[in-house]
C-alpha cells in the first residue's frame, strides 16, 4: 500500500491512496470536476466541506472520555453540518438558476459527494432536512438517476466502515432517557435528584407508593430495594452508585483521578450521618432510639463536621466549593447530607462558619435553588 492505509485505487498496476485524492481522479477520468477552471475550484470547494466532517467522525469515534464525546457530537450536529448545509442550499438556490445541480448545469462529484455525505449524516446521526427543503429534494434527484439508483439498490447494506467506527460512538451519545423511581419522600434518592437538578438533566422523578405499588414492583428491582435508576431501558439499584453514576455523567466527579477520591471521601464520610439518622429513624424502642439520637447529635455528626470543615479549609482553590473549583457530587453530598440532622436534630452550623457559608452558596445556584423551591414537600 502507498500509504499504509485503504482505500487505495490501482489502475494497470499503479496504486493512488487518500480517498478525496481517489475520488477527484475519478471525477477528472469521467468528466465530473467542472467544464472550467471556476467550476472545478467550486467542486474542490463542496469536496473540502464534506471532508471536514470525517475529521470530526475521527475525533468522535477516538475519544474515549463521554462528556468530551458528547461536546464533539453536540459540535457536529448543532455547528458543523448546519453551517456545510447552509453553504449547499445557497449553492442550489443560486447555481444555474437553481435547476438542482451544486455546480454548473450537469451532474458533478459535488453533487456525489453531498449524496455521500448526507447518507452518512442522516443514517449515523439522525439529522433531519427538515430546515434544508433544497438539500433534500437534490438528494432525492441524485437517487433517482438511473445508474445511481442502480448502485444504491445493489451495494452491500451493512459493510460501510463509518457504521462500523462511528455508529457505537453516536449510541454512547445520544439522548438518554433516565428514570429516577424511589418513595414520595428524599431519603436515599435525594442526592441523585439534586444532581439531576444541578445539572439540569431531564428524567422522570418517579415516586411510588409504598402500600399499593411496592409490593408488585420490589420482585422487579435488582436488590429489592428503592432507589433504582433506569438508563434506557437498564436498572441500577444502590443510591451511592446511582448518585455517583449521575455525577459521573454530569461531570462532576472532578478532573482527576486524585480529586474523584477526595470526592468520594466526602461523600462516605456525610454517609456516615446518613447512616446514624437511618439506625435512629428506623428504631422502634424509644429508649434504644433516644441513645441513638444523642450518640448521632453528641458524637458522630460533630466528628463528621470538623471532618467536612477541614476539607473545605484545606481546598487549595479557595472557591468555597469541597473539591476543585466547582460543584461536585460532594457539594451536593454535604448539602442534602446536613438537611435532617438540621430539620430533626436542630443541628446548629454556628461553630462551623465555612460549612454555613457553603450550604448557603449551594443553595443560591440557580439550578439548584430552583429545585429546593420546586421539590416535593415531604415530611422526612
Ligand atoms: N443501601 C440501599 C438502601 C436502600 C433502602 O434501604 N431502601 C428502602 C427505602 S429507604 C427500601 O427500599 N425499602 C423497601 C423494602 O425493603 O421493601 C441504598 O443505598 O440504596
């Protein structure tokens, strides 16, 4: 091979590698690059748009980290194949009096290109034409010249390697559907909604009701337990995952490896709260129950605090925020953490003025401070 790399076109023992340079020989040999100069500059022009958008697909089915994954797919289908599709419908309203060619009055390899170009556009990606009445009704023309019809009909369905390398790609990328299915209360599944809330993520806040639906629902959950989170059709049981899981996808599981861990660190600590107020909540002996009440107020939940208050004191960026320079699943994790000792014990953060300052700038976060003021109210 030339190049180390396919396609490769051989002519009488002679071999030409790189695609466009393949597709604009054959374009010359039969007549398709233009009748002039200007023409041909103008077919160089369509194939170069057209191109741009492989550069892309590359990018898209390389990288590996999802939210960078997504910001390319975001890029390609609300900037990039606009903007080349803008250019081609101008094309076809001003050229030869808009007769339906790209470039001159006869058929060209713009116009291939583009039919090229927008299968792999419609078919990847689910792009629409709705918006671009002239792209579509040259694609419909393109289709329908008989020996163009006559390819389309016979080549293989499924082989093309864009399907192979990108469509996996588009899939991690396109638009889930999450369910979010607990009890009408916060309890387990706050956090995950506050992060659903804090990076504005639709899903379905899916709240049932213990007596009359539970029973049928617990032998359909993983564990037999609420919370779940349903991902397109796929459960997760276990609120720590799901909240993790959640940030994850929002991207607010920190930039590191490193600052995940410290993420984390807090988020188990503010669990260990959640776990004394769970034992005391759940207790049926009052007596049992007022020494748990007094073991979470007198020691666990002071220990956790200064914990928290050393962590926001030891953040080297200095924003307030747990970890990092901006919101992270331990912000939120701190947030929901302290609302029932707060509400149910009269936990006071006066001794703990970095923690006050934090809970109130949380609180302030548009995203959020709409979700506190929208929420359910529920007892508990
Ligand atoms: N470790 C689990 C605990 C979940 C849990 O205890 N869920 C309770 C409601 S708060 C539940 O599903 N109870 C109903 C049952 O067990 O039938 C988690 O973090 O998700």
């Amino acid at each position: 091979m030339p190049q180390g790399s396919l396609p490769v076109l051989e002519i009488d023992g002679r071999k030409l590698s790189q695609s466009t340079a393949i597709a604009r020989y054959i374009g010359r040999q039969c007549g398709l690059m233009g009748k002039t100069g200007w023409e041909q500059a103008q077919i160089d022009c369509v194939l170069d748009t057209c191109a741009e958008i492989t550069i892309q697909y590359q990018a898209l089915a390389q990288e590996q980290d999802i939210i960078r994954k997504k910001n390319i797919f975001k890029n390609i289908l609300e900037n990039i194949v606009p903007a080349n599709l803008d250019y081609c419908e101008r094309l076809l309203s001003t050229n030869n009096g808009g007769k339906g060619h790209l470039v001159g009055a006869s058929l060209s390899l713009a116009d291939l290109a583009l039919y090229d170009y927008m299968d792999i556009i419609i078919h990847t990606f689910g792009f629409k034409l709705v918006n671009y009445p002239k792209v579509a009704a040259h694609r419909r023309k393109i289709a329908e010249i008989p020996r163009v019809a006559e390819y389309l009909k016979k080549r293989p369905q499924h082989d093309e390697v864009v399907d192979v390398v990108i469509a996996p790609a588009v899939e991690k990328c396109k638009k889930k559907h999450y369910k979010l299915t607990y009890f009408n209360f916060r309890g387990f599944a706050e956090l995950a909604r506050m992060v659903f809330a804090a990076s504005g993520t639709e899903y379905e806040d899916c709240r049932v009701d213990r007596e009359t639906e539970w029973p049928k629902l617990k032998p359909k959950t993983p564990q037999g337990q609420l919370p779940v989170l349903e991902v397109n059709g796929e459960v997760i049981a276990q609120s720590g995952a799901i909240a993790r899981f959640l940030a994850k996808e929002a991207g607010m599981m920190g930039e590191t490896n490193w600052e995940q861990g410290q993420i984390e660190m807090a988020t188990d600590v503010m669990g260990d709260i959640f776990a004394a107020f769970a034992s005391w909540f759940r207790e049926k002996d009052e007596t049992l129950k007022e020494e748990k009440r007094k073991k979470t107020v007198e020691e666990t939940i002071p220990t956790v605090l200064s914990m928290i208050e050393k962590m926001l004191t030891n953040n080297p960026t200095g924003q307030g925020f747990m970890v990092g320079s901006s919101l992270t699943l331990a912000d939120l994790a701190l947030y929901d953490g302290l609302q029932y000792p707060i509400d149910m014990f009269n936990v006071s953060l006066d001794n703990h003025p970095k923690i006050a300052a934090h809970r109130k700038m949380i609180a302030e976060i548009p995203n959020i401070a709409g979700w506190l003021k929208q929420r359910p109210v529920t007892e508990f």
